[in-house]
C-alpha cells in the first residue's frame, strides 16, 4: 500500500524538537507536494465568544500566533503552503481530534515538547498520540 501524503500535520509547542518535526514535515511535503497545517493547543479551556479575554490567555494566544508566524515564515521560505490553526483543550486529545476530523493523511510530531511531565523515551503528548490516534504518526527525535 502507498500513503498518498496530501496533508501534513504538524503541533508545535516553541520547542526545538516541535520545530525538528517542523523542518523534516517541509521536507516530507516538498516530496509529496503536500500542504501543512501547524497546531498550536493552548492548555486552556476555551473562551465563550461573550467573555473577556484573560490576561494570561492574551499571553498564551500572543505566544501562539509567534510560533505559528515563525513555523509559517519557515515553510514560506521553501515554497510550502502553511495553514496555521490554534485550538483550546488537552493537547494530545485535540491533535487526535483534529487529524480525525480534518482527514490529514499524516501526523508529523517532536518526541518531546515544553511539557512539564518528561517521559524517558517520548513527551507525554507525542506518547499519547502515537497510542491514540487512527493516523499514521512520524515521531522526530
């Protein structure tokens, strides 16, 4: 069986190692003239649309849109089409979600993130993804 790879996605947290799966997920959909669609979760419940914004989300969703600007510039810079998506909730279950949902043909993840909970081999995140998700999962070190 061929993987036909047309979307790509990728969560990044601001590591390096988020940015690792960043560079080898360029490199992946410049082969396969695939796009790629950078997640960034914010640890948070999300805000109901009448509420105000909280100071800290303000940071958190400032801090979002940097990575994504940056991870955006990166793929720009090899002639990579970048969607950029930031989502509220746990981490692992919204990338699961959103792979599911949006039908993307391939996950592309850093073994470890900015999580506090430092497993031996993987970061609970990319650990929980490459258990529960149905896509196929490319996990860089």
């Amino acid at each position: 069986m061929v993987l036909k790879i047309k979307k790509i996605l990728v969560p990044l947290d601001g590591s390096p190692n988020s940015f690792r799966g960043l560079d080898v997920a360029i490199n992946m959909a410049r082969e396969s003239h695939a796009t790629l669609t950078g997640l960034y979760v914010v640890g948070l419940v999300k805000p109901r649309t009448n509420d105000p914004i909280t100071p800290l989300e303000k940071i958190l969703l400032k801090y979002a849109q940097k990575i994504m600007k940056k991870a955006k510039l990166k793929a720009a810079k090899k002639g990579i089409l970048f969607f950029d998506r930031i989502s509220y909730g746990d981490d692992g279950k919204r990338i699961v979600e959103i792979a599911e949902k949006q039908n993307f043909d391939l996950i592309v993840i850093g073994s470890r993130g900015m999580g506090a909970a430092k497993e031996i081999f993987l970061g609970s995140t990319s650990n929980y993804v490459l258990h529960k998700s149905k896509k196929p999962i490319l996990i860089v070190k």
